[in-house]
C-alpha cells in the first residue's frame, strides 16, 4: 500500500531516503551530488509523486519506489 507521506514520521522519512539514494547506486551523470543535496531531490520527488513510500505487509517493511515499479492495483 502507498503510505501518505504525512503518516510518516521525520527519521522514519530519513531513514526511507537514505536507504533508497544507497540502493540506487553510484552518480555517473556529469555533477556529483552530496548525500544532503540527494536527500533533497528525493523528497522532491515524493512531494511531487515520482517516487512513493510503499508498505509492504506480508514482509512488515516499507520502502521508496519508482511511480513505474508500483503496481497499477495500488496506485489509485
């Protein structure tokens, strides 16, 4: 399920972006990005939907995901 973002509190919001911004991996774009400055766009892209907070509850974990990788089911 997508968890709105006000049901979140601010380490647990930390804590879900720092995980993603390790998960996805190593800039090769033409600037590097502090880990702050990523932890910035990521919450701009939460607040702008692109990316969504997921509870999964047969796993008890939550995770941020791609608006494309969630399923269509749990969009709406």
């Amino acid at each position: 399920m997508v968890v709105p973002l006000d049901k979140i509190s601010g380490d647990a919001l930390a804590g879900l972006i720092e995980e993603f911004i390790l998960r996805e991996g190593t800039d090769y774009g033409k600037h590097e990005y502090t880990l702050e400055q990523k932890h910035e766009q990521i919450k701009k892209q939460l607040v702008a939907e692109k990316i969504f907070v997921v509870f999964d509850p047969a796993e008890e974990s939550a995770s941020i995901v791609r608006k494309e990788n969630i399923p269509r089911t749990i969009q709406d």
